[in-house]
C-alpha cells in the first residue's frame, strides 16, 4: 500500500473550510409574519453565471485530478514550442528579442493558471510538488514507463492502421523535474552565502563547465549535468 502522501489529495483537503457562526442562546423564534411586498424567487431572474453543480466527494476529486492534468500539459506544450523558438535564433536567424516576449507571454501564462488553480484548490494544492506526487502516484521514478507515445501510419488503398513508432515519455524531463530540482539546489545554496558566491561544494560542480561541448555525443546523464552547470 502507497504512503497517505503519495496519493492525489483527499476531498476532505480539497473542501474549502465552513463559516463558525457565533455561539450564544438560542431564543424561541414565532411564527414570521410574510413581508408586505414580498416577492417569490423567480428563476427566471437568475443568471446563468449563477448557477453551480453541487458534485459529492468522489467529483471533487475528479475535478483536480483533470485540473492537475491539464495544468502539466500547459507545461508541456509551452516548453516545447518556446524550445522550437529559441533553436530558431541561432539557426534561422529569428531575432533573441521575439524569442524573449514569448517566453514572457508563456511566463505569464504558467502564473495565471497558478492563480486561478490556488483560487478553486487552495491549501498548497497548487503547488509542484503536490502536483507532481498527483501525476505520478507519489514518485516520479516510479512513475517512468507508466507514459508511452504511439505514431501511427494508416495505408492510402487499405485504411488499415500500423503502428509505426512506441516510446517512452521521459516523465521527470518532460515535467521540468531536473530544472526544478536544479533551481532548489541554486536556492538554497545562494542563502548560505548571501553575496551572491556559490559555496565551495557548488563551485566544484560548476567550475568545470564547457561551453562547447558536444551534446549530440554526449548520453543522457552527460546532458542533464551540463545543463545543471551551465
């Protein structure tokens, strides 16, 4: 059985607190008298904007489950299409200043979706961490393997469908999980100091940083470091 925190959050987490009404004496209360002038709640008058689906527990889970999932593949897509962008500037000549306001505009995205996550899941529940323990059951290593991508060629004459390509999805890479980890490490290592030097630790794996070396080459392990050192 998984740890309690490993799994997606509980509806009882989830439910946003009650309003503690005053203590006091109950007094009797008589019969009220209806209101002169009084009307009778027309819904009709209601708008749409007002109305809401009262879901039980199993449906606000549900819900983040499929907020969760869409806010990672926010993630996903902008990174790619922000890497196209950029592999465009040294290549085919796209000017660094456009590559930079998209990567603004993305920025800006990403935090407008935080905010309204924390507004409808508030509690930390926005968080990376939560987040990522939500997508992958509590752990991010057990999770590899779990993700696959299928590329499927259908024939012109017959229709038929044949499968062409099946991988795994690098799970920790396409979620961010090593610049996440990466930027921690930067973090905490910056407050240790606080003039803006690496501490001796962190300088003995960034002191070595090639910039020329060759990625294409290089494994995949060879790249995640350079890239924490760059």
């Amino acid at each position: 059985m998984a740890p309690t925190n490993c799994l997606p959050p509980t509806p009882s987490s989830l439910r946003k607190p009650a309003n503690k009404g005053k203590k006091g004496k109950r007094g009797k209360k008589g019969k009220g008298k209806p209101k002169p002038g009084a009307k009778e709640a027309n819904l009709d008058e209601v708008p749409l904007e007002s109305y809401r689906i009262i879901e039980d527990e199993d449906g606000l889970v549900t819900d983040y489950l499929i907020a969760v999932y869409s806010y990672a593949r926010q993630w996903i897509v902008l990174r790619r299409h922000l890497q196209g962008q950029w592999r465009e500037v040294p290549y085919d000549g796209l000017n660094s200043a456009v590559a930079g306001a998209l990567s603004n505009a993305a920025t800006a995205m990403v935090k407008q979706t935080e905010s309204a996550f924390f507004i409808d899941y508030p509690g930390g529940h926005e968080s990376y961490e939560t987040v990522m323990r939500t997508i992958t059951r509590g752990d991010p290593g057990n999770a590899q393997g779990k993700f696959q991508m299928q590329l499927y060629e259908v024939e012109d004459r017959t229709r038929t469908v044949k499968e062409v390509h099946n991988s795994d999805v690098d799970v920790k890479e396409e979620t961010m999980f090593y610049a996440y980890r990466d930027l921690l490490d930067f973090i905490a290592d910056f407050q240790k100091t606080r003039n803006g030097k690496p501490t001796k630790a962190m300088l003995s794996e960034i002191r070595n940083w090639d910039p020329v070396f060759n990625l294409r080459g290089a494994n995949k392990e060879q790249r995640i470091k350079w890239r924490r050192t760059q």
